[in-house]
C-alpha cells in the first residue's frame, strides 16, 4: 500500500485502532460510503467478507460500518494492527485532499489533548 500521508503527522497516526474506535472512525469516514467497497479492498478485506457485508447490509453506510468492523477486528488478509494511517492511505485512494485534511485534524485533536493532559497534572 503506498503512503500518501506524509511523515510529517507524526506518531498520532500510528496509534493501533480498536474495535473500541469504531463510532469515531465511522463517524469521521462515513461521507465515504459510497465508496466503502473500493475502501474495504484498500484495507485488505477479504473478498469473502465483502461478498457477505453486501449481502447483509443495506445501505453504504451500513456496509461502511460493517466493514470498518471487520478492519478493527483484524479480520483482513496479512494486515498488520490497524492504525489512523492505514486509514487515511485508504481513503486517499478516493479523496487525497480530505484524507490529508482529516490526518492533520486528527493530528491536531490529539496534540491538544495530550498538552491539556499535560497542563493539568
């Protein structure tokens, strides 16, 4: 998979991602839903699992979510733990502006978080 979000975004982006993170990944991505399946092969799901997610879901944004359940469980082909960057790669295949926006709001989010950590101890 190739990089498209740069180095620049430290560390933040390469925060392993949970099933725990699932409304605020899918909350952040689901204006990409109608690309969800283009996304899910990015991320390396399963053809299988795809097969199934259309068969069961109804909208895009339902097989969104389902899929982005799937990614967060590991259940894709040799993915490594899933992380902001993998994610934002994935939808930089769609919409690199957006992808790069949301990496660098995502960035700035956590930066603030953890100086307003910091201040308070």
């Amino acid at each position: 998979m190739a990089a498209y979000i740069g180095d620049s975004h430290c560390s933040s982006l390469d925060r392993v991602l949970s099933i725990n993170d699932h409304n605020v990944v899918y909350e952040r991505f689901k204006e990409f839903s109608a690309n969800w399946e283009e996304i899910a092969m990015s991320l390396r799901i399963k053809r299988t699992s795809i097969n199934i997610i259309k068969a069961d879901s109804g909208s895009s944004m339902q097989r969104m979510s389902q899929m982005l359940v799937i990614w967060l469980r590991r259940e894709t082909e040799d993915q490594p733990y899933p992380t902001w960057r993998m994610l934002c790669d994935a939808f930089a295949g769609i919409d690199r502006v957006n992808a790069e926006i949301i990496a660098k709001e995502h960035v700035y989010i956590l930066n603030n978080k953890e100086q307003s950590r910091g201040y308070a101890e």
